[in-house]
C-alpha cells in the first residue's frame, strides 16, 4: 500500500525533515546567512522609523491642532503622572490652587524619576527642572482635566529637564473640580488624576 513505509524510507525521511536550524539538508548555508541578515536589516529599518516620530506626540486632529509643537523641536523624554489636583473653595467656585504628582518612567507607574508641583514645576530625581506657562488647551475627553501645551519660562541648563522648549499634558483620566460646593470658604479638594507629558527640545540640543 502507498501508506506503508519501509524501514530505510522512514530513515530517509527523518533525516531530510530535520530542522534547518542544527542542519542543512533543506536550507543550503548561504540561504540561512541571506535570511539572518535580511531579517536584521529589518529590524533595524523598524528601529530607526519609530526613532523618527519623535518629532510630535499622537493628537486627535482637528481638535488638539493647537498643542502642535513648533518644527524644530524633538522629544526628548515621555513620563506618566500619578497624583492629584488640589482645587479651594472660595465661596463661590473651587480655585484651582496647583498639581501634586509623581512622575514614573512607564504607564504602569513603575520606576519614580520626579514629582510635578505648583508653577507648574517638574523636577527630576537629578535636580533638573523646567517651569512652564499654559500656551493652548483642548478638551477631547469630557469628565477629565484638559490636554495642554505648555511652553517653558525657566530649564535646568543641565539633566533630564534641561534646556525644554515645550511640555504637552495628554491621555488625561479625571482631576476635575468637584461638581458640588465647598463645606465651607478654604475648604481643599484633591482629587485623583493621571496623565503622559511629553518634554520637547529644540533639535539642536538633542
């Protein structure tokens, strides 16, 4: 029958279907090397274009087009914030009175490189900080703080913000003022936020 194999043809079989990886009988040498760099060159191909949308982070357009930063500008680091905002009640409306964060190194908030504050500040573990003032603002999330692009008043001349040209605030959760008055005149909300910001530098400083 057609499905019987002897003996020497199993032997035959066995040793042709072995994997190309320890031998060669199905892939001659030169094509394993051929695959091996071509797959390399790929890779690195992939590498240098993710390098390359460094210029501008992700931003709903239209909507978010003024939080474009100027050509001329790269991102030079992306951190996530974990914290609150703090409103006070003045009688008639919560005030905004300033943020207090951590700043981690992934979206898991693992790994603290620096806090955010009142200014606003954000100051890295090495002592580097940038101050920056609110330049445009879009609101694509209803029931969260809004996105901004900040554009920076002082740097650090040094460290991991230094010399920042700009700051975007995206992929905002919550932080609202609260929807109901103050207890009393003075009286503190802090309430619970997290978002990415996104430190530019002239390309020039990269």
């Amino acid at each position: 029958m057609d499905s019987a194999f002897t003996s020497k043809q199993m032997k035959l079989t066995n040793n042709t279907m072995k994997s190309p990886i320890n031998h060669h009988s199905i892939w001659p040498q030169g094509l394993v090397r051929t695959i091996n760099v071509t797959f390399l060159a790929a890779v690195l191909f992939t590498g240098t274009s993710l390098m390359g949308q460094g210029r501008q982070a992700d931003l709903p357009s239209p909507q978010c087009d003024s939080l474009n930063v100027p050509a001329g500008n790269r991102i030079s680091s992306r951190v996530y914030a974990k914290g609150v905002q703090i409103y006070r009640w003045n009688g008639t409306t919560w005030a905004f009175v300033g943020p207090e964060a951590t700043l981690y190194a992934d979206p898991g908030f693992h790994g603290d490189i620096g806090t955010h504050y009142a200014g606003p500040t954000w100051e890295a573990e090495d002592g580097s900080k940038v101050v920056a003032a609110r330049f445009a603002d879009c609101l694509p999330e209803r029931g969260a703080i809004p996105w901004l692009r900040l554009d920076a008043v002082s740097s650090s001349p040094q460290g991991k913000f230094g010399r920042i040209t700009h700051v975007l605030r995206v992929n905002t959760i919550g932080g609202t003022a609260p929807a109901t008055a103050g207890a009393f005149v003075g009286d503190e909300a802090r309430v619970p936020y997290t978002t990415e910001y996104y430190f530019y530098r002239a390309a020039a400083n990269q």
